[in-house]
C-alpha cells in the first residue's frame, strides 16, 4: 500500500488518540499511587478484592477471577498469595470439582474493600468525572460502550459488568 492509500488518521482522530493514550498511560499510576498511599494496597489487589466483594458468597473461581481482571493465571496467584499473607483472601477447593480452586475474600478482605471503597470512589471522581459535565459523563460512557465490546466481545472483564457497591 503506497502512502496515499495507507489509512491514516485525521488530525482531529490523531488528537484524541494521543489524548486518549495519555490517560490510558497516566491512570493506572494515578489511582495505585492513591491506593497504596491511604489503604496499603495495590490497584491490583483492590480490583481483585472488589470483584470478590461482588460475587455471591464473595467467592469465585481462581480462573473466572483471571479473566475478569484481565490477568494471567500466574500474575493472579501471585497477586492472591500476597493478599492470603495479608489475610484478606484465601483459597479454598471448588465444590465439586477438585481441579478447580476458588478465590475467597475473608471478613477482613471484605472490611478492607469497605474501608478503602470511599477513598477509592473519591480520587476516581476527582481523576476522571470533577471536570466533566453530565452531558459529557453520558458521552464518555457511550463512547466506552461503543469501543469495549469491540476489544472484549465476550464480556469477561470488571469493567464491563455495571459498577456496584460493595454488597453488606
């Protein structure tokens, strides 16, 4: 394909790619950085804690819990074996299915998740909706609606499941 044939962008896409990267680049940063600050814990683990949180029994298996979070098996246990040592989360054999392994938050993961949920809930208000308009909430929510089944079509991760809070 010669250059006049090659699919480039406009500039008006090519401004809010580069603006759009910029927030892909700087927010991970942003909220693990606040995260670890006020609740000692990583983005990671609260994401993985919050997700528990949300499950029925507040368990859920190891595998689901991995794709959910966008994660290797192997980053997960990881992840999982430092939360264990915190005592947030353990381990359990699925019932019945002895190769499977279930993720459980304990009373003080989920203590931790509603301790950590405020804080958490106001820096991403701050980050990402302080500056926004209503009008302009809804068209980045459209906006993500449009882009996300496209990148997961299968629905798999946190994100694209409704936001709750944590369940009592």
């Amino acid at each position: 394909m010669d250059d006049d044939q090659t699919p480039w962008l406009t500039a008006e896409q090519e401004e809010a790619w580069r603006s759009l990267m910029a927030a892909i680049l700087l927010l991970p940063g942003a909220l693990d950085a606040q995260l670890q600050r006020d609740a000692d814990v990583t983005h990671a683990g609260y994401v993985v804690m919050s997700a528990l949180s949300e499950t029925p029994e507040r368990a859920i298996r190891m595998s689901r819990l991995a794709q959910m979070a966008s994660m290797s098996m192997s980053r997960l246990s990881h992840l999982v074996d430092r939360l264990e040592q915190r005592g947030w989360v353990e381990r359990q054999p699925a019932p019945g299915d002895r190769r499977s392994t279930m993720a459980v938050l304990t009373e003080a993961g989920w203590e931790k998740v509603v301790a950590t949920a405020p804080g958490h809930a106001d820096n991403v208000k701050t980050l990402i909706f302080e500056d926004l308009t209503p009008a302009q909430t809804r068209q980045l929510k459209k906006i993500f609606d449009a882009i996300v089944p496209k990148l997961d079509p299968e629905r798999r991760l946190l994100g694209c499941a409704p936001a709750e809070k944590p369940k009592q």
